[in-house]
C-alpha cells in the first residue's frame, strides 16, 4: 500500500477528516502549487472545533495516536518549518509549539496565560524585525 493510500485511509475514512486540494500561492512568487490537505471535521470524535490555543495545546500534550504523540507531531513540524522556511515565522504554529512544551514541562499553569503569552511573542517578533506570518485553519 502506498504512502498515500494509507494516509487518506487513516485520516479520511477512519479519522474524520476531509481531503481536499486547496492552491497554495508561493511567498514572492506568481506560481501556485496544488496541494492536499486533511480538515478535521465535527465528525471526528477528537474534533475540538475553535479552542484556545491552551485548551489545544493541553490535549496534544496528553494525546498519542497509532503513529506515536501527538507532541512529537507538533515539535517536528515546527523544527521542518524553521529549517525549511526559515523566513517565516508561523506565529500559530510556534505559539503552539511552546504551550505544548510548556504543559509537559510544568502543568497547566503555564497554558492559562496564553493570550499574554501570545501578545508577548507578537511583540517579539516584531522587535526583532522577523517577517510574522498569520495563518489559521479553514472549515
């Protein structure tokens, strides 16, 4: 079974997501690539809907899958977005990220303070003269 096949599988007809192919234009560029993308659905039974970002981050911090922890998910994509892009800062992404870590390093004290936590790292980056880039998910 290919790569593909077992991913659609797992995450469509077992996981409650949709599938879709979504243009995705290129920072600085006229090209547009088609991509796939898995959008979780209210039919998915840990579908969470719109959260806070420290109710999310606590449930990653808590959730393992087949394919191992979720948390491991999180820090491994943040890693490849800073290695592979390194010009874009995906304030969600990282924001998560650190609330993730923060959980399984303290608890949930940490999380309760996300909307300072975030506005602070905003802060940040534009102190720093880093290119933020928003992002969010789409239903």
């Amino acid at each position: 079974m290919d790569a593909l096949h077992h991913l659609n599988v797992r995450e469509s007809v077992l996981g409650g997501y949709d599938v879709r192919f979504v243009d995705f234009k290129l920072k600085d560029s006229c090209e547009c690539l088609t991509v796939l993308v898995f959008i979780a659905t209210p039919d998915n039974p840990h579908y969470m809907g719109p959260a806070p970002l420290s109710t999310m981050a606590i449930e990653i911090a808590k959730a393992r899958g087949q394919s191992g922890l979720n948390s491991e998910y999180v820090f491994k994509l943040a890693d490849y977005m800073r290695r592979t892009f390194p010009d874009v800062v995906d304030e969600h992404l990282f924001l998560l990220e650190s609330l993730v870590q923060d959980y399984l390093q303290y608890g949930c004290k940490q999380c309760q303070v996300e909307d300072r936590t975030f506005e602070r790292q905003l802060c940040d980056y534009q102190e720093h003269g880093e290119n933020v880039l928003v992002t969010g998910a789409s239903r």
